[in-house]
C-alpha cells in the first residue's frame, strides 16, 4: 500500500509559513540543502523549479501529491494552475468550483475516503504538500513525516498541524544534519 507522507520545511519553533502564509524566511537555500532535495526529493520540487535547476531524473518517492487550496491559490496568483505536472495532482476544496487546469483533479467533501482510495492504488507514495489544516485533517491518514527542520525561528504562523487534540505517536525513522544547520528529521507512524 502507497503511504501518505507529509513532506515540509517547519522552523525551530513548529511553523510551516508566516501567519500571512508566506514561507520566504526559508530562504535562501544553502548549497546542502539545494544538494538533498535535488538528490533525495527531486519529485517534491515544483516542475518549474525542476527545470530551473536542470532536473530530468524520474520520480523517485512519488507520483501523486495532495495539497489544500491555501497552499495551491499562491502559485495560481503566479499563473500556474499546474504546478506538480510531472505528478498526478490534487487539490481539496470545498470553495473552488472548477479547477483552473485539466491536470490538476479537485477534491470535496470525504477528503479522507478519497486519500483512502489513492492509497490503495498500486503506485508510488503520495507528497502531502499541505498545509496545516489539510494536514490536521489527514492525520490519522499520515504513514510518513519528513520535517525539514529549519535553523530559524519565527515566533507566529502557521503550524506543522492544525487540528483538535488528538495524539498521534510516530517512531523516528531517520536524522539527517546538513552543513548549514538544517535537520531532516523522518517519522514514521506507529
């Protein structure tokens, strides 16, 4: 079975974005931590991003990511409604009443019976872009934590999770320390 994993950049102090959503205070990156994710997560970057940096290698890890409507509306507001075209793309939204691209599926209403079936596909795993609430809400869903731990703190924003109490146990599967500070830190759920 294909695992769901939550793949992203979190600061010392457990935020994924500033509280007006932005995540620029993440940059710019460090030639280690360019190297991981060319390397280790080329499938995670953007396909614009893809190209800037001259990466043609397959997908590695996955071939299906998810993400919110917050997360997908900043890179509509770019002008591309396509951001993961070399994945099978997702957005959840109980607002948008069409989606801007043919290549990118919009999800509504069981968001969880939907990453159920995803998962049950025979495939490779599937980038849970976010955010927060997406992620809170997919939590009893989530086989995989990669947490980019950045070495920077931000005070307020928006959190790894957003959602009730409600413990979820994970075992660390793996630490990785980069040059400049940051720490790439797996879990995997129990």
């Amino acid at each position: 079975m294909r695992k769901l994993v939550y793949y992203v950049g979190m600061t010392i102090d457990g935020f994924i974005a500033a509280p007006d959503g932005s995540y620029d205070f993440f940059f710019p990156l460090t030639p280690d931590m360019l190297d991981f994710l060319v390397t280790d997560y080329p499938d995670a970057l953007p396909t614009q991003g893809r190209a800037q940096l001259g990466v043609e290698t397959p997908n590695r890890t996955f071939d299906t990511c998810i993400q919110g409507r917050a997360s997908y509306e900043p890179v509509l507001a770019l002008g591309v409604t396509s951001p993961y075209a070399h994945l099978r793309q997702y957005v959840v939204s109980d607002t948008m009443d069409a989606s801007p691209d043919p290549a990118v599926e919009l999800i509504s209403g069981d968001v969880t019976g939907a990453v159920r079936r995803l998962k049950a596909e025979d495939g490779k795993d599937i980038y849970l872009i976010g955010g927060a609430r997406l992620a809170g809400s997919l939590l009893p869903e989530i086989d995989r934590l990669v947490i980019k731990l950045y070495p920077v703190v931000i005070g307020a924003g928006v959190p790894l999770f957003s959602a009730e109490f409600s413990p979820a146990h994970f075992t660390l599967a793996g630490t990785r320390v980069l040059e400049g500070g940051t720490v790439i830190l797996t879990y995997d759920k129990k």
